[in-house]
C-alpha cells in the first residue's frame, strides 16, 4: 500500500519519499524571498551570441572539432537520427560516456523542443546503446540526461544530451531497484504501478497519461518545479519501442512549453533505467525525472544548498500540487 506521509511542523512541509523515505522540506513562502538579481535579456543575448562563434556543435564544425566512434560502434563515426547525431564525450564523467545534439540550431528555447525532435535523439541514443554493449556487455545500466543551460552544469549552449552506459548503477538507481523488489516481495504488488493508480485516484499530482506511460508531479520532490515519467510495464531504456518514444517525447514537449510560460529557463532531465540485459518491469517501470534550475544570468541565487549537497535534504520552494496545478491549467487551456 501506497503512503504519502507528511506533517507540518513551524510552517514548513516535512515529506517522506513512498518509496524511499527519503526526507524532503518544503516551504512555498521561501520562493517570495529577496534574491537581488532580476534576469537581464540583453546578457542573456549576449550569452547566445558570443557562444555561437566558437560553438563546437553547430553544423559548420561539428564534424570537424568532434571525435568519432570506432568503427564498432559506427562505421560512418557518429550516429545519426533526423537532426540528432551521437558521438563520443571528448571529456567523459562515465563508462561509454557520448553526447548528442537534437538540433543544428545553437540555442532553443524550453519551448521550441519538438516531439519530433526529441524522438529522434531518443532512436539515435538507444541505437548507440545497443552497440555500446554489443562490445562491452559488462556495461549494463544506461542513462539519458540533459543539462539545459550553464544553471543545470551544462557547459555548452548549443541543446545536447549526455549518455552513459555503466557497469553498476548510481547510488539512486540501485536504492531504487532494491526498495522495488523488496516491496514487491513484502506487497505481491509492482511499487510503480500501485503510485500511478493511486496518484491517479487522488488527483492532486497526476498531470496527465495512457497506458504507455505517465506523468506526474513527485510527492517528495528531489529538486524544484519536479515532474516524474513513469514508462509503465518497462524497466530499461532498451526496452522502449518507437510508440513509447513517441509518448515520452509528446508529453516532454509539452510539460517543456509550461515550463517556458512559467518563466523557467534552465532545467534538468534524467532517467532512471534498470540493466539492459534483465526485464525487471514485474517490479520496477523506468521513470525520468525533470526538474528546474535557476534562470541564466550572469550571478544568481542558486537552487542548491549545504542542506542539499552536504546533508542529504533537499529544501524545496514549491509544492507538487500546484505544479501539476499549473500545466495542466495550461494544457486545458491550449486544448480549448
């Protein structure tokens, strides 16, 4: 049985993760607080124009200043899908560490993302995949993730993506993974599907799904602004077939249009994916998770604390409900 178990104590929303019982704290008077800095548009231009000179992956030096696969990766030396083309990171963090762009545009905005577009990158990400562990098949747990804008940790400008393919899984992965099979055990239920049903029957954070794949505000959220994708009866990133990229891209284009009018414009996106090799769908289902980063500007108030990065907790300023308040008031209104 599903738990959501909160108390407020001098004001401030103490959340428990369902899952985890990962701790977070949230209080929404802490997003009206002074942080002096107000966004400036011509240095923000300025950003956009200045990186465009010497961007390595516009079209006019892309295949000139990236590297290459082997040929046992891709013959041709990079992977190509639409506008997405893959290729090694030249300053990897991971195992089969590639990056890939999704446009030959050099800045987007969260907006202009198409659900063509996206899907696209996710063919060519999950074609590299395949071949990165056709040659190392100790490389097993795949992830997919964006860094959209300096304030997210991306270093460049020009809309790209970074995967990886590792031989164990991170730290959140694997506490994932071992709290799904212990509930499934202890519960004869998959953890991820009962939170779909039941987040479904309250209503407050369920934004909007099918039967391929649903979209949710995380109860206990791990950054600001959180929406969750569940891919239901799927543990791997290998697994998705093109209709589940389909629906992934769709929905992430649209919760990305929100995120533009609500004045957002940098962010994150990560997937969780179990192994390659195993289905684990009876009791874990993939899910991504994006959150907000502060808007780009020269110096500003970052969303990340000692509480967050050296005591565990995430201190959160905005409540799940009216996140998925707020896109799907939107999305009613751009079907209207």
């Amino acid at each position: 049985m599903i738990k959501f178990q909160k108390f407020v104590r001098d004001q401030i929303e103490y959340r428990f993760d369902p899952l985890t019982n990962a701790q977070v704290r949230i209080n929404p008077a802490r997003a009206k607080r002074v942080k002096y800095v107000e966004p400036k548009q011509d240095e923000f231009s300025r950003l956009i124009q200045t990186s465009r000179l010497t961007c390595p992956f516009c079209p006019e030096r892309i295949e000139r200043e990236t590297p290459c696969f082997p040929r046992k990766i891709s013959v041709e030396g990079k992977i190509k899908v639409g506008e997405s083309l893959i290729f090694p990171n030249l300053n990897p963090f991971g195992e089969c560490h590639a990056v890939g762009t999704l446009s030959k545009e050099h800045f987007l905005h969260p907006d202009e993302f198409s659900s063509g577009m996206i899907k696209d990158n996710l063919l060519a990400v999950k074609h590299y995949v395949r071949c990165a562990y056709a040659q190392d098949n100790e490389a097993r747990y795949p992830i997919y993730m964006w860094n959209y804008m300096p304030p997210s940790a991306g270093s460049i400008i020009h809309p790209h993506v970074q995967i990886l393919l590792e031989r164990e899984p991170t730290p959140q992965l694997s506490g994932l993974l071992a709290k799904s099979l212990d509930y499934y055990e202890k519960e004869g239920e998959n953890y991820w599907a009962e939170l779909v049903n039941e987040e479904k029957r309250l209503g407050e954070r369920f934004i909007m799904g099918d039967a391929l794949l649903s979209v949710l505000a995380g109860f206990a959220p791990c950054g600001f602004n959180e929406v969750c994708f569940i891919f239901h009866d799927t543990s791997s990133l290998m697994q998705l077939d093109e209709r589940q990229m389909e629906a992934f891209s769709l929905c992430l284009a649209k919760v990305l249009k929100v995120y533009r009018d609500m004045g957002i414009g940098s962010f994150n996106l990560a997937t969780l994916s179990g192994p390659v090799d195993q289905d684990q769908s009876c009791f874990y289902w993939m899910s991504a998770k994006l959150i907000s980063r502060p808007y780009p500007r020269g110096i500003y108030t970052n969303d990340s604390g000692p509480m967050e990065r050296m005591q565990g907790v995430w201190v959160i300023d905005t409540l799940p409900e009216e996140v998925a308040s707020k896109i799907k008031l939107t999305l009613d209104k751009g079907s209207s």
